[in-house]
C-alpha cells in the first residue's frame, strides 16, 4: 500500500513540476534587478570599469551640462561609495578601459557638443594617481573603446560638426603610441561606449548617424588579430547611447534610446536583451527598473551594475540598479526543490 502511495505522490510531484517550475525558471532566466546605493552626485555620459572589486565612475556632466572631474569608487560588496582623487582633465563622454589594473580615460568632450579631446590620462587605484599619456590621432567623443592583446581600441565617435565617422584607432601601452587601423563597416556615434571582448573578437554595438537611418541596431565583431570586420546578427531594438556588459561570455545590449536625424529623443528603453556569440543570437531578458540613456555599466562578482545616466537632457540620475542575470540563480535555486522531496519521499518506510 506504501509502495502505491509514493508511486501516486511521485507522479502527482512529476506533473506538478511541469507546471510551476517551468514558469520559475523562465522567471530566472530573465534575471532580476534590485536597487542599491545612490552615486553621491547625478552624472549622465558616463563610463565605468571594474578593477580589483570595484567599480570606477569618472567624469561626465549633471543636469545642467555642467562637465566634472570627480572619480567615484563603489565598492558592491558593502554598497558604499568613495571619492577618489579628480582626473585632470574634466570631461564628459570619455570611454574608460582597463589594462594592468590601470584605468585608461579616453577622449571625451568639454561641454555638451563642445570641443572634442584627444586626452589620454591613466589612473592607478592602487595609488590614487594620475598620469598623462599620449594623445588619440583624432579627437573623439561618443565613441566605443575595447581591450584585447593588452591593446586599446577606440571605435567610431564624432567631433563637433562630423559625428558618426568609421575611424578605428588602437593604443599601445608599452610603447605609448596609437595608430590607425582598418575603418568600421558602419560609420556612427554614440554606440555602447563599451565594446566588449568575447573570445579575442571585439563587438561594436548599436549607434547613431544622422546622414543613415539615424538609430541603428547594427553589431559588428573585429578581430584585432587580423585587422578584418565581420557582420553579425542585428539586436532585436535599435538602440543609441545604450550601455553594454559582457558576463559570462555573454553580452548585456541595456537601456538606451532612440535618435531621429536632428538628434531628437524619439523614445527611451529600459529594454534587455542578452547577445551569444557563439550561435549569433539575441535574447530579451528582464527590462531595467529605470529607463534611461547615457549610462554606465560595469559587471562584477556575477552581477551588471547600471549606473546614472537621464531620461531627457534636462536631468541626471544617481540612479544605481544591480541585475543578476540569473546564471548563478539557476544552479542554487534549483537545489531544494522536487529533488528534495523526492528524497523525502524515499524515506518513507
């Protein structure tokens, strides 16, 4: 009689499982956000990287287009945030990246459509310092930079009167000089200003040119090695000035907006969606809590930060939302469940 008993109490588990852990899991699979500290001052035209456990903010501009200097370290782990010794040149639009755990801040402009930099300065957070490098080719704001081979590359952008230009610069740390490589398929501004690397290949993505079909969807995979481009599949919305992160080989296509040809907001996304390099294929994931361009991302310890940014030109968040992705969620939530009442079940005498 028992033996029946559990037979039937396993089925019943069986055919309840099929119908409740299946929308569990999609749930997972789209990952959550959760809200965390403020960044001490609104900032919008960000970047941000992680380095050593936390995440640098430099520069970018408030609400009235006033362009700061100020370095802001978080630390995830506690939710604090720091101030950090002010870069030397105040700008906003910058792109920053990391090589040797040294924190690289490129370009950028003065003032919103101000004068374009060539700037280069390097900020060590192990010493809180900085020191002046040698200068971009061209000048840019609104560009995508990405590392690969211990070498930068600044992708695209704009200066002044030409935005939405094809040119491709790499940066050599060693010998602390830039050269000019082959151009981008697609010629544009204010992409995801991080490009990220995935297998050795660099994926420029999104972006405006207001003399194509303005907002664009366009990803293009480089390969630093080769010099060469390669067409990939287009994300699902067309987004510019949208902010990307890579985890778990995976990229996170987040937020964003929509341009049209006088560089008029024609929508803002709080939209997701999540790029396999492997099969070329994207996926909508959960949208973020605040809709907003002009951020920054920077992913840590398993988790997507997405930081500042505005919904309009005329404000700026502070706004700091945490997005796990679900990945790690999956593997520990999926522990305690028909598994462990099936080993109820067993004991049963």
């Amino acid at each position: 009689m028992k033996k029946i008993f559990v037979t039937i109490t396993l089925c019943f588990l069986l055919v309840l499982s099929i119908i409740i852990y299946p929308a569990e899991s999609a749930q997972m699979q789209q990952g959550k956000w959760e809200k965390k500290a403020d960044m001490p001052e609104a900032r919008k035209n960000i970047d941000s990287v992680a380095v050593n456990g936390k995440i640098y903010v430099i520069g970018g501009c408030n609400a009235a287009f006033n362009v700061f200097s100020n370095t802001f370290e978080y630390d995830p782990l506690k939710d604090p945030w720091k101030e950090k010794a002010d870069m030397p040149t105040a700008r906003e639009g910058a792109c920053l990246s990391v090589l040797d755990g040294k924190i690289y801040v490129i370009g950028g402009e003065a003032s919103n459509f101000g004068s374009a930099f060539s700037t280069v300065e390097m900020y060590d957070p192990d010493t809180d310092t900085w020191t002046k490098k040698a200068g971009m080719i061209f000048p840019m704001y609104a560009f995508a930079a990405g590392v690969a081979n211990g070498k930068i590359y600044v992708f695209g952008g704009g200066w002044q009167a030409s935005m939405g230009v094809s040119i491709v610069q790499e940066y050599d740390p060693i010998t602390d000089k830039w050269e000019r490589k082959n151009d981008m398929p697609t010629a544009r501004g204010w992409m995801a200003e991080k490009a990220p690397t995935v297998n050795g290949k660099i994926y420029v993505i999104g972006g405006w040119n207001p003399t194509a079909n303005p907002t664009l969807p366009t990803v293009e995979e480089y390969d630093p090695v080769t010099d060469t481009w390669i067409k990939k599949a287009d994300m699902p919305t067309p987004r510019t000035n949208l902010a990307v992160a890579e985890l778990n080989s995976k990229i996170y296509a987040i937020g964003g907006a929509s341009f049209d040809a006088g560089g008029n907001i024609v929508k803002v996304f709080s939209t997701v969606e999540e790029y396999d390099t492997e099969t070329d294929t994207w996926t909508k994931k959960a949208d973020m809590p605040t809709a907003r361009f002009g951020f920054a991302t920077s992913s840590l310890n398993g988790k997507i930060y997405a930081i500042g940014g505005m919904e309009n030109y005329q404000m700026a968040f502070s706004t700091v939302e945490e997005y796990d992705t679900g990945f790690i969620s999956q593997s520990v939530n999926s522990q305690n469940k028909l598994s462990s009442t099936w080993g109820n079940i067993k004991s049963i005498k």
